[in-house]
C-alpha cells in the first residue's frame, strides 16, 4: 500500500514518522520544508504537491491546521481530490467543523473516493511515542481495512460511526477537555488565594474523584513546572472550542461552560498567551485574579 501524508506540524509529523518507522511506502507534503527534508531522511518521498501526492496514493492522510485549510486543500484546485483515483482512500485527520466533514464526504463520494475521519485523541507527547487514540468515522468495510494502518501510528483505534462521527467525538472529548482547563485553573488558583499548599491541593484533587486525566498526566509536566511551549496551543484551543460550541448551536443545544470557556479562552489569547500550551489558563486565571503563578 503506498500511502501519502499531507499536513506535517506537531502531530502531523510524529504520525507520519511512525508509518515510515513501521514499513509504510509514504510520500510527504508540506507548506514548510524542514519537516519533510526530516522525514524524506527517514524514507519518505518528497511530494512535488498536494495533487501529485494524492495520484500516486492508495490512501492520503491529511492533518491541517483547521476547517479553511482542510476545505483548501482537499477540495481546491490541484488538491487530494483532485488526484486522488477512484477507489482510493482519503483519511481526514484534521479537527474541523462538521459541516466542513459532512462536505468532504460528499464530495469524495462524488469522486468514487472513500471516505474516513479519524481525529486524533491523547496528547503530542502520546504521538510521539506513537500511542495516539484515534476515534474513526467510517463505514466498516473501510474500517477494516484502515485499523492495521492507524495502529502503525497509535495503539488505540475507537470506531464511532459512519464518516463524519469521528470529528464529532473529537469535537465531544475537546469540549470536556478544554472546559476543564477553565476548572483546574479557577481551583488551583481559587486553593492559593485561600492559603493552601499547591502540592498538597494537587495530591488532594488527583486522589479523589474531582480527578481528571488533564490534571493528573498534563499540568504537572506543563504549566505547573514552568513549561509552557505548545503541545496544544491556545488558539488551537480556542478553534476547537469554537467549532463545539457552533456544532451546538446548529444542534439547538444550549452550552453556557463552553462558551464561557470559549470566552476566557479569547481572554487568555488577548492577555498575550498565543503560543503557549492550554495549561497556561492556570497562570492567565492567576494573573487575572493578583495571584502568583501555580508551581509545584
């Protein structure tokens, strides 16, 4: 099988060195460089563009950085459908909208493409080490046939559906994810202000059933140790709350956390925090409310 992979930032690049790294035929493509000439050094192939790439995979992963780029480039002009044969596979990555997924589908149900989302769960460290979760929108019989590939990228293949189920499970577990950057903030720094330890709050919140995994596995290792370099950016953050919060709209469902959390996040993005790491929401709520910043 001859695979091709377009979109190669933080995540995109770790999945694709784990395909090579387990024997998959890949060509890359990317606006930048400096990731391909790393992966062509690896054993990739180096795509001339996006349309060339498609033409000459079976199936073509795309991880972009939202629903503009994903539209672009696989629906524009020279783009993965515009390549890509009949019968082939199209695997959409990306975390997008879900008007923006149910589009791509039917365009590539037009074309005679196959059609899969498949938005990735866990964090980029998890990619890194190639334990991504992927929650796969697809019909069974290409779930088959698409499970044995992804876990070449992840340990952990979570099938919710027909396409476009995937990215709304992600858009699900984003929500519950990043509302809860709001909560672990507003409690961290809500212990401080009231005198108490930091380190003795973190045992306290992680043994009990206040517990949650961004807490226990994340901020320890992030915002609570100084480090605040994007795993996941707060404008990435903040798209991903958007699309959730007009997902519910469209729905008629009403959400006031996550637009709230949408909200705070915009504040946070103001206050400068572009380019740090979700967590930041902890130093941002401190600075916010007179108080120091959080270490343990």
């Amino acid at each position: 099988m001859k695979a091709g992979f377009i979109g190669l930032g933080r995540m995109g690049f770790a999945l694709a060195s784990h395909l090579l790294r387990n024997g998959v035929q890949l060509a890359v493509h990317d606006i930048q460089s400096a990731p391909v000439d790393k992966l062509v050094a690896l054993g990739a192939s180096r795509a001339a563009s996006v349309q060339a790439l498609a033409a000459g995979a079976d199936v073509v992963f795309t991880m972009l950085p939202g629903p503009k780029q994903s539209r672009e480039v696989i629906l524009g002009e020279g783009g993965v459908l515009a390549g890509l044969r009949r019968g082939g596979c199209l695997v959409e990555l990306s975390t997008i909208d879900t008007d923006t997924v149910d589009a791509l589908a039917a365009a590539a149900e037009k074309q005679g493409v196959r059609f899969a989302d498949a938005p990735v769960g866990r964090l980029a460290a998890h990619a890194d080490r190639g334990e991504s979760l992927f929650m796969l929108g697809a019909h069974d019989a290409d779930r088959v046939a698409l499970e044995p590939l992804l876990l070449k990228m992840g340990t952990t293949v979570l099938h919710c559906g027909a396409p476009g189920s995937g990215t709304r499970m992600k858009l699900i577990n984003n929500l519950m994810v990043l509302c809860y950057c709001q909560l672990n903030s507003e409690v961290l720094v809500l212990a401080g202000a009231l005198g108490l330890d930091a380190r003795k709050t973190f045992d306290v919140l992680t043994g009990t059933t206040a517990s949650n995994g961004q807490l226990k596995e994340k901020w320890p290792v992030k915002v609570l140790a100084g480090d605040l370099t994007p795993g996941f950016d707060i404008a990435l953050g903040f798209k991903d709350l958007t699309l959730a919060c007009q997902a519910a709209q469209s729905a008629g469902v009403s959400l006031p956390m996550g637009n709230l959390a949408r909200s705070l996040f915009q504040l946070a993005r103001h206050a400068g925090k572009d380019g740090q790491d979700t967590s930041c929401m902890t130093d941002f709520w401190a600075e916010s409310n007179g108080q120091p910043p959080v270490r343990l």
